[in-house]
C-alpha cells in the first residue's frame, strides 16, 4: 500500500504541495482531481523522483520512495505514465512497447507482455512496426498505459490519460483502467482534470486544492457531496 | 573519365573518414546535446596511443581496436567528470549550447597541450599496413590501392556495427530512446546517465578509428598540433551539421558528399578554395533545409 | 567599461569612467617602453573583438565561432581602401565596419534561419574558409598579404613619440569610441529587443519584436564591430595575411568572451588582458623554471584552456556577474 505522509513540494519560490498526507490501500484505484495548478502533477512527479520533496515522506509497501532515482522505480513495481501522451514518436510501436519491458533483460517475457498488451488494445496491434507519431492521440494513450503494463508493475500512476481525448474514447480509455486494475489487482492513483469519468471508476477520491487535500473519501460519497459537485463537477 | 572516377575513389575515402568523425559529434550531440569539440582531441589522443602500440607490436590490428578502447575510454572521462556536472547545474531546460562548447573547446586545448608534455617533439607514426600503390587497371594505376580498400572495409564495418547495435539490440533501443526522451526513458527504468557515458564512449571509439584511418590515409604520422585533425574536426562537423545533426545515416551521407565535393573542387578548381568551398557547400544545403539533409523539423530537443 | 547594467550609472558618470581610463592608458603610453605599449595596442584590438562577440552573444543569443574571419574582412578592407584610394586612416576603418556590417549583414540572412549546432558550424565553416581564399585572388596578395601602414605618428607630436605608441592611441581611441557606441546600442530599443529575443523567441515575437530582422541587424552591428577591430589589428600588424587569421583567432576571441563573462558588456577588460597577458606570463615562468623550449611554447595555450574550463564551471555569467552575487548576498 502506499502511504504519503505530510509531504512538501516547492518549486523554487512557488510551494506547490503544503503538507499532503494520503493513504491508499493494495488494490484501490484512487482519483486525485482539482483544478489546474492544483498539484496533481507535482504529486507524482515526486512520487517518481522527478521532483524533490521538501519534506515528508512517501512509502510504497516497505519501501521508502521518496529518496530514490526514477529509474529504480520499475525494479520497484511502479509506474508512471506523466503528463501528456507520453511515447516516443521517433521510435515505433513496438519499440515504444519494448522499452517498458527492458529493464528486465528478458526478451521471451517481453514478447509475452506485449500479446498481453495487444490483446487489451487491439489498435496497437495493427500498428506494431508504425512510427508512434503516426498515432492519434487516443491511440497513443493507450501506447503510453501499454508501456507502462510492459513493466509489470503493481502500482501505476497515470497523470492525465484523458487529456484532449474526445469524450467516447476517454470512455474506453477510464474503462480499461477500470479492468487492468481489477483484473490484475493493480493499485492506481489516477490523476484527473475530468473528475466525474475519475470518479465514477474510482474506488476513492481525493480532492486537492491549491497544494493541500480539500476533501477525501470514497469515490461514490465524493461524487454525493454537494460542496465537491459544486466546485469541482460543475453541477 | 578515368581521372574523374580516380578523383570520386579519392573523395569517397577521405569522406568516409569524415563520416566517422560526423558520427562521433552525431553521437555526443544525440546522447548529451553538447556539441563536442573535444572529439578532435580524443580522436588525436587515440592516434597518439594507437602509434605508441604499433611501435611496440607492429600489428596495425592490435594498434587500431587498442586506440579505439583508449578513445572510448578518454571520451567517457570527459562526459563523466566534466560535462555531466557543467550540464546538471545549468539544468537540463536551458538552450544555452554556447558554454558546453567552450568547455569542450577548452578540454580540446588541454588534451593537445597534454600530448605535448607526454610526447614532446617526438611524432605518432601510424605506417600504412598495405600497400598505398594503386591497383593496375588496363595498365594503369587507379586511385583505390589495397590501403583506401582497406580504410572502407574498416569504415564499412564499423557502420554495420553500428547500425546493428541501434537498430537490433536492447542497448540500441536504450541509446536511441535515452536521447529523444530522457525523462520518458528514465521513468522506464532505464539508466540514462550511463546511458550517456556509453554514447560519448561509443563517439570516442569513432574519432579515434577516424583519427587513425586519417594518419595512414595522409601523412603518416601525427604531431599534437597537426593541421589534418583541426581539419578532420571541421570536415567532421561540417559533414555531420549537413546530415542533419541528428542522424547517423546524415552524418554518412554527407561525410561522403563532403568528401567527393572536396575532391572534386581540390581536381579541378584549385586547393586554395577547398575551405571556401566547404563553407558554400554548408550554407547551400542549409537555406535549402534548415535542418539538415534528414534532419527534423523543429529539431526536438530530447 | 563598468558595469553597464547598474541602473544608478548614468550617461555622465560614464563618460567620466571612459574619460578616466583613456587618461590612465595616456599617462601609461608615456612611461612604458614600445613593447608594452604594442601589448597595450593589442589589449585594445581585443576588447573591440570580444565586445563584438558578447553583443551577439550574449545579448541577442546567437553562437558565432567564426569572428576571426569577420575580423579579417575588416583588416583586407582597410588595406585595400588604403592602397587603391590611398586614404587616410580613419577613412580605411570606417570602409572596414560598412564592408564586414555588409558581409555580416548576408551571414546573418543565413543565420537568422538557423540554430544551435547549424549556426555553430556555419560560422565554423566560414572561420575556417574564408580567409582562404585571399589565395585565390592576386588583388589580396596570397600567403604574403599586404601591407597596411597607418603611418609615423605626427611631426607635431615630438621626435620621441614612437609608432607603437602611436598605434596605441589610435586603438585605444577607437576601442573608446566603439565601446560608448556599443553600450548606448545595448541599452536603445535594439538591445532590449536583443534581450527579449534571447530569452524567449515566442514571448518576444508575440510581443511584436520581427525575429529574423532583429537577428539580421544585431549580426550586422556584431560584424561592423569586428571588422573595425581587424582594421586595428593589421595596423598593429603593419600587415594583412590569410596567416593572421586562422580558426585559433576565432576560438581566441571567443574564449575571450567567456573569460570576460558573455552575458555581461562590463568585463570586456578583463578577457582582453588574460588573452595578452597570460601567454606572456606562461613563457616567462617556463623560460624561469625549465627553459624547455616545448614547455614554452605549450604553456600558454595550456593555461588558457584550463582557464576556459574553469571558468565555465565556476563563474559561466563571468567574473563580473560573479564578483556581484557575491556581494549582494
Ligand atoms: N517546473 C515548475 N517550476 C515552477 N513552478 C511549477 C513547476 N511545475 C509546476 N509548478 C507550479 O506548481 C503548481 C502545481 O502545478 P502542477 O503541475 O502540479 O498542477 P496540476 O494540478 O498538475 O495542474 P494541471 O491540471 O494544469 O496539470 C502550479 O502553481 C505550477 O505553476
Ligand atoms: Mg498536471
């Protein structure tokens, strides 16, 4: 389980997290959403050792995370998935795949997971020896959520995977993260501008504001609570 | 027609050599975004301990891979120790170029001072090991003789190589992917700061075998100051800016296209405008595209 | 030459300081000897050339490793004006800055379109194949060159008053006059623009500065500059040859500019001294300690790149911005 305890983030001048303290449990899919600028970025690119904590600490299972580089971070079983569609469009398909799967010098699994990958977005499968930027935007989504399955991982942040998707393929995209985490058990901190698709596949939400936790709880009571339909689901 | 195809053999095999020394600056460009102007002194380094082998073994192929492990090996301390840190601090945002270049130019005087303390007058003697005399076409000498064969198997091979290990291999698909997309890479659990040192490593192998074909196929020797390298260094990086910067395959094509126009002009023109001549040639394939022959648009910052 | 970003100078206490330093440089052209004040001469030509490069540089953002070829469009300008139209000097420099703006004009066309690694090698590549072809041409006098005579000092000036003396007045004059004309260049709406650029492309862009005319015209100022600095360098020289201006001049002048800090005007001095100084340093403490003839000649090349790198690592914005953070911390 992940637990992040009263974490500081600064950017230079800017504080961008002012003590967050969240706790989310093997298996749980957990939606962080909030408005631009709110901190949702800056959550997991510390999480992932892109950004240095100020202060506070982050562990996933016993492993203290905040300290380590981003590239030790797979050989742990997290994956992030950041901000934008996030492949390569020099590469090809499949290498963008495969470069999920290399830090495990395994070519046999390798191959394996990508039929896995395949199989859950059949798209890809198509388009395997096409270059990535080739791709249309939903499609290269679901490239960047296959490079991150590739790793194997048990804990996968996604930031955004919504992001200027027409609202039927966002549909596809949150409901196939919906049965990646059920089927494989996986636990996931999805970050949302979209808050009401987060919400209703989460299983808890949490609601940051201006670098600090406004509101936490269960998705479906978020998805209730008159304040939080107000500020943040627009009705 | 039969000088003219003399002059093309000519041209491919000095460009050829050219190629390699564009490959060594794609390489570090590719891997750190620094333009590296210390390949000349790596690649001169490695000419100097590739002459200090042969003199002792007098095989030119224990002398050439040797060179190539020492260019490797002084080009990966040059990133480790000096460019790492200069481009950590300045962070990895800045379009600043201007400072690693000097840094790059500054470790390039060092390296040839530092030749000169070690070497003193005494000269690097790279002595063909075949025969430079041309073979005999229809009772006439031609411009390829077994030495210029052997300088393009050379250069042939290490491309191959090359290309192999980009395009077939695990490492291949690190490098590449390391150098359009460090942060990307980084989140794969790739080790992209090793990663890097093996890019300016994979460079120094490549000036140095440049520097060394380069010795054998002119003067055959060396001195820490020799006119050829500082030319070896332009050509190079004039060869690889044409390519595109980016490209292995640029940096080749227009190593050879440098290399046959070079010949071309030094036939029939005159050498005095060979320079001149590069210069034109640059600008010309520049304002028709202003990145390069393969290069990309908007030139993505990795 | 101080500190030309500190908002409390003005215009007067400026020309005061420039005043103070041509009264310095003609006190000490009474008591030094002619080698010195050649040295001095030098220091002069220096501080024009690497003022050229900061402005490009540092304050419009464009890389150029081929100054010295700029440099010597200004020396062969000023000798050809002197030996066809047989015109007095200051004539000869300024064919010198209108030819190399012009030249610099055509390079910066091609430029404007380019960045990074394209500009470096092009610039590299004109360093490299320009003053090759003063062989092709029997009017710029092949591997000999020709002459440049800025003639004897004036009769009025005294029987004593010696040519190098004579020559440093001249350089440090125009070094004066350049370096004023610079600093109001840079602080006017073309230096602002210049910043602006450098900074952000888009933002300027947006902000109505034209990119690529903006880029042209601090090219063609840069190269103006240049060239009048090789005008000064083939009257120290008496002479103008492909020979003086190999790519090393290039590099020189732009290690001059890191020496003195690229981002900053204010330290021009201090990279123009180091670039004379130190050679002269190096080769008396060899000629002291080994009198190895090999050790002199590497020294100084040796202790100017170490210098180079230690100055990247330790103050990149130069001594001068350096020398101020330390003081407003
Ligand atoms: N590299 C940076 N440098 C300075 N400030 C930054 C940086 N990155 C983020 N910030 C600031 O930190 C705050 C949080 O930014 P963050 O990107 O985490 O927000 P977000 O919740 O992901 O917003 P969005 O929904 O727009 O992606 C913002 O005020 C932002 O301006
Ligand atoms: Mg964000």
């Amino acid at each position: 389980m992940l637990r992040i305890k009263n974490l500081v983030v600064d950017h230079g001048a800017i504080r961008a997290l002012h003590g967050v303290s969240i706790s989310i449990e093997k298996g749980q899919l957990a939606a962080v959403i909030g408005a631009n600028g709110a901190g949702k970025t800056t959550l997991l690119r510390t999480l992932s050792g892109l950004n240095k904590a100020t202060d506070g600490s982050a562990a996933w299972g016993e492993i203290n995370i905040l300290h380590s580089k981003p590239e030790s971070l797979v050989r742990y079983g997290i994956s992030h998935v950041s901000e934008g569609k996030s492949v390569i469009p020099e590469l090809t398909v499949s290498e963008n795949l495969e470069l999920g799967a290399l830090w495990r010098r395994n070519r046999k699994e390798s191959e394996k997971s990508k039929k896995d990958v395949v199989d859950l977005f059949p798209r890809l499968g198509e388009r395997l020896s096409q270059r990535a930027d080739s791709l249309s935007g939903g499609e290269r989504q679901m490239l960047a959520i296959g490079r991150s399955m590739m790793a194997k991982p048990q804990l996968l942040l996604l930031d955004e995977p919504s992001l200027g998707l027409a609202p039927l393929v966002v549909e596809q995209i949150f409901q196939s993260i919906r049965d990646l985490t059920t089927a494989l058990g996986l636990t996931v901190v999805l970050v949302e501008q979209n808050a009401m698709g987060a919400l209703k596949i989460a299983d808890i939400g949490i609601v940051l504001n201006l670098g600090s936790i406004a509101a936490t709880g269960s998705a479906a009571a978020l998805r209730d609570d008159p304040a939080v339909r107000a500020a943040y689901l627009g009705f | 027609m039969f000088e003219f195809i003399n002059t093309l053999l000519i041209g491919i095999t000095s460009g050829s050599i050219y190629s390699l020394m564009a490959i060594a600056i794609v390489l570090v460009w590719r891997s750190t975004r620094v333009v590296n102007f210390a390949a000349g002194g790596v690649a001169l380094a490695s000419t100097f301990v590739g002459a200090t082998i042969l003199e002792s073994t007098g095989s030119f192929w224990i002398a050439l891979p040797i060179g190539m492990l020492a260019g490797a090996a002084l080009s990966s301390f040059i990133e480790y120790f000096f460019l790492r840190p200069l481009l950590k601090r300045s962070g990895e945002k800045t379009q600043e170029i201007f400072l690693p270049i000097i840094a790059t130019l500054g470790i390039l005087g060092v390296i040839k001072a530092v030749l000169h303390f070690i070497y003193g007058d005494k000269i690097g003697v790279i002595s063909p090991p075949l025969s430079d005399k041309g073979f005999i076409v229809s009772g006439e000498s031609i411009a390829l003789s077994p030495l210029r064969l052997m300088i393009l198997g050379v250069v042939l091979a290490l491309m191959i190589t090359l290309t192999l290990i980009f395009q077939r291999t695990n490492l291949g698909l690190s490098l590449r992917a390391a150098s359009f997309a460090p942060e990307i890479s980084r989140l794969s659990g790739i080790r992209v700061d090793a990663i890097r040192t093996l890019g300016w490593a994979i460079s120094g192998a490549a000036g140095a075998t440049a520097g060394i074909l380069q010795t054998t196929n002119g003067a055959g020797s060396v001195t820490p100051e020799a006119f050829e390298f500082s030319l070896l260094l332009v050509f190079g990086f004039v060869a690889a800016v044409i390519g595109g910067i980016e490209s292995l395959v640029g940096a080749v094509i227009g190593g050879v296209t440098l290399g046959i126009i070079l010949a071309i002009i030094l036939m029939y023109v005159g050498g005095s405008l060979v320079f001149f001549a590069a210069f034109i040639i640059l600008i010309l394939v520049l304002l028709l595209r202003p990145n390069g022959i393969i290069g990309v648009k908007g030139g993505r910052r990795a | 030459m101080v500190a030309v970003h500190n908002r409390h100078i003005t215009n007067k206490h400026r020309f005061i300081g420039f005043f103070l330093i041509g009264l310095v440089v003609y006190i000490l052209s009474n008591i030094v000897d002619e080698w010195r004040a050649y040295q001095g001469a030098t220091v002069a030509v220096f501080v024009v050339a690497i003022a050229s490069v900061i402005l490009l540089t540092g304050y419009s953002g464009q890389i150029s490793l081929g100054h010295g070829a700029l440099l010597a469009v200004g020396a062969y300008t000023a000798a050809l004006t002197q030996i066809y139209f047989s015109a007095p000097i200051w004539i000869c420099f300024a064919a010198a800055v209108i030819m190399t703006a012009l030249v610099g004009a055509i390079l910066g066309t091609a430029a404007a379109r380019l960045s990074g690694p394209y500009l470096a090698g092009t610039t590299l590549a004109f360093a490299v194949g320009l003053p090759s072809i003063a062989n092709q041409f029997s009017i710029l006098g092949g591997e000999q060159g020709i002459s440049f005579d800025a003639g004897w000092p004036p009769l009025s000036l005294g029987e004593s008053f010696t040519q190098y003396k004579w020559f440093l007045w001249i350089a440090t004059l125009t070094a004066l006059i350049s370096m004023w004309w610079v600093q109001n260049i840079l602080r006017s709406r073309y230096g602002r623009s210049w910043r602006a650029l450098k900074s952000n492309e888009v933002a300027a862009e947006i902000c109505g500065i034209t990119i690529g005319r903006s880029k042209v015209l601090a090219f063609t100022v840069s190269a103006g500059i240049a060239g009048l600095s090789g005008a000064l360098l083939a009257m120290t020289m008496n002479n103008v040859s492909p020979s003086s201006f190999p790519l090393a001049l290039s590099f020189f002048i732009a290690t001059g500019a890191v020496l003195s800090g690229v981002s900053t005007l204010g330290g021009v001095m201090i990279g123009s001294v180091a670039l004379v100084a130190i050679p002269l340093i190096a080769t008396s403490a060899s000629d002291r300690w080994s009198g190895s003839q090999s050790l002199a000649t590497v020294l100084p090349d040796f202790i100017v790149s170490a210098l180079l790198i230690l100055t990247v690592f330790l103050a990149p914005k130069g001594p001068i911005e350096k020398l101020r953070s330390r003081h407003s911390k």
